[in-house]
C-alpha cells in the first residue's frame, strides 16, 4: 500500500536558513512590511521571493517554495510576537534576535 504524504506537514528550515531568511527580509523594507502599493506589487514580491526561495534552497536544509518561504517568514514573526512584549521595537529585530540566541554561530 502507498504511503500517503501529508500535505500540512513541512520539512523544517535549519538555523542558518533561518538567519538567512531574517537576514534577506532586513535588507528588504517593502517585502518585510508586505504592503503592496503602484510601484511594489504582488508580482513583484512573488519575484523577490522567488529569488529568496532560491537562495535559501541552494544550502542544505529545507527546500521549499517561495510561497512557503513566505509562510516560513510570517510563523517567525506571529511567534515572536506572541511570545515578546510590545515595547521591541520591530518583528524583523526580535526575529533575528531570536534566531541568534537559540543557534550557534554560523561559521
């Protein structure tokens, strides 16, 4: 008998993916906000996550689509939140925060 995939249930990213992912979506203040306007569109932010999904998938760990990179970002920023209080100042820095404080430095 086949083995049936679950659908819901993903490959895990790794740490260095991770603080890779926080490390992209820094550097990009329209993609990390997700609010589209005239010049930055969904289309455009489909490509640039595309563009991060290949680079995340190029090192070992998890190989997912950009829409599951996307899905990967907003989990990292919906736990941050609920587990720290209001007064830091942006997702973006607890993420990475708490990325660096549960792995070991990359080397």
């Amino acid at each position: 008998m086949a083995e049936r995939v679950d659908k819901r249930k993903m490959s895990h990213c790794t740490e260095g993916q991770k603080r890779m992912l926080v490390s992209f979506l820094e550097s990009d203040e329209e993609l990390r906000k997700g609010k589209f306007t005239s010049q930055f569109t969904y289309k455009e932010s489909q490509r640039r996550w595309e563009t991060i999904s290949q680079k995340l998938n190029s090192v070992p760990g998890a190989k997912k689509e950009w829409a599951s990179w996307r899905r990967t970002w907003q989990d990292l920023k919906k736990n941050v939140k609920k587990n720290q209080h209001p007064s830091v100042s942006t997702a973006v820095e607890q993420v990475g925060d708490l990325v660096q404080r549960i792995s070991p430095p990359m080397s």
